[in-house]
C-alpha cells in the first residue's frame, strides 16, 4: 500500500465517522467522499483533510471523532 493509498483510506474512514455522527448536512458526506475518491496524489488527500476539518469544526461531533480515533502519542488519526 503506498502513502497516498494509506491516507485516501485514512480519509475515508473519518468521513463515515463523521456521517455517523451526523456531522454532514444533507448531500455534504457524498460531495468529501467525491472529493476523496478524485484526489490523484497526497498533497490533494492532505489538502482535502485539511479543508474538511476546517470546514467542519465548529461542527458538534467533530472533536469527539478526532478525540476518539487520533493516537496521542503520533497525533495521526488512527
């Protein structure tokens, strides 16, 4: 698995979280996804995480989902 696989997958899964939560407003969990899924190369998968926890984070849920899934030693969304 190459690093821009890792961090698509990375990616992915915050977005579910984030769904589950109920972060997303109707049609916006579909819209990252897309984002995610059309990112060709790291540096696009690190702007799109930085733009969707900009976006988000006044958002409830949001810092329990990053709470919960970052290692506190690496500070890496696990």
């Amino acid at each position: 698995m190459t690093l821009t696989e890792a961090y698509r997958e990375d990616l992915r899964e915050l977005v579910d979280l984030l769904g589950e939560r109920g972060v997303f407003r109707p049609g916006e969990r579909e819209a990252w996804m897309e984002g995610v899924e059309e990112a060709d190369h790291y540096s696009t998968l690190k702007y799109t995480n930085e733009s969707l926890l900009e976006a988000m984070s006044e958002r409830d849920g949001v810092d329990e989902v990053i709470t919960e899934h970052t290692n506190p030693e690496t500070k890496q969304f696990v």
